[in-house]
C-alpha cells in the first residue's frame, strides 16, 4: 500500500510494494515490488532516478533462458535517504536512518545498517559543545 506523502507522476511503481507515511518518490524512480516484498519505511525519501528491483534476469537471457531469474526482497527502513540516480538491486535491507550517497549501486545480498550520526544527532552535538565552551 503506498502511504507516501508525494509521489511523483513519473514514478513507476511495479507491483504492490509498502511504502510508508510521509515517503517521498522523486522524479523517473522506479519501484519494482512485482516479483518480490519490497517495503519501504516511513519518512523516507527516495531521489529522483533512483531505481528499485526485486530481480535480475541477467543471468536468465544469457544463457538462453535456462538459468532461473534472480528474485529477493528489498526491505528500506524508516527515515532512510536514496540519493538521485541510485540503484538499489534484489535481496537488499537498509536499515533505519542510513543515507545513501546518490549514484550508489547496493549490490544484491547486502545489509546496510547506521554507519553514522543522523542530522538531527549531529545539530544537538553541535548544541551541545557549544554550551560547554
């Protein structure tokens, strides 16, 4: 179900992913929830370019239709930030408050967690060595 709070007349949306409360889908994204779960958390915002797949059919058409197609879920958490033009590939999980640079490519299999201090976290520790000086 798809509870973004704008989504742009030019994405396209494959499926019937969830997409949480006040998302934001840019400009020529796609999101391919149609061969696998996608969820995308709340408060996110997913750039203008930035592509979604549940699968690969690489490996299928090369070889002449006989390898199986590649299929895994993507699960973004909340509060998550895809830059423009980022591809985000099958069997994929960003964990909460993790920010992806723009014209990233996450690799299928991966597990991406909170490497860093969220805005927010880093404005109060601001505040915070201020008051002490």
């Amino acid at each position: 179900m798809n509870k973004a709070r704008f989504t742009a007349p030019t994405c396209i949306i494959l499926g019937d992913p969830d997409i949480g409360e006040g998302t934001w889908l840019g400009h020529y994204s796609i999101l391919d929830g149609a061969n696998a779960k996608l969820t995308i958390g709340k408060n996110c915002s997913i750039a203008s370019g930035v592509h979604i797949y549940t699968h690969s059919t690489h490996e299928y058409t090369t070889s002449n239709f006989q390898q199986p197609k590649k299929i895994g879920r993507v699960k973004i958490g909340d509060n998550v930030a895809i830059g423009a033009n980022s591809v985000i590939l099958y069997d994929v999980e960003i964990g909460d408050n993790v920010c992806v640079p723009a014209l990233t490519v996450i690799k299928p299999h991966t597990k991406l967690q909170k490497t860093g201090l969220t805005v927010k976290e880093r404005q109060q520790l601001r505040r915070e060595e201020r008051n002490e000086r």
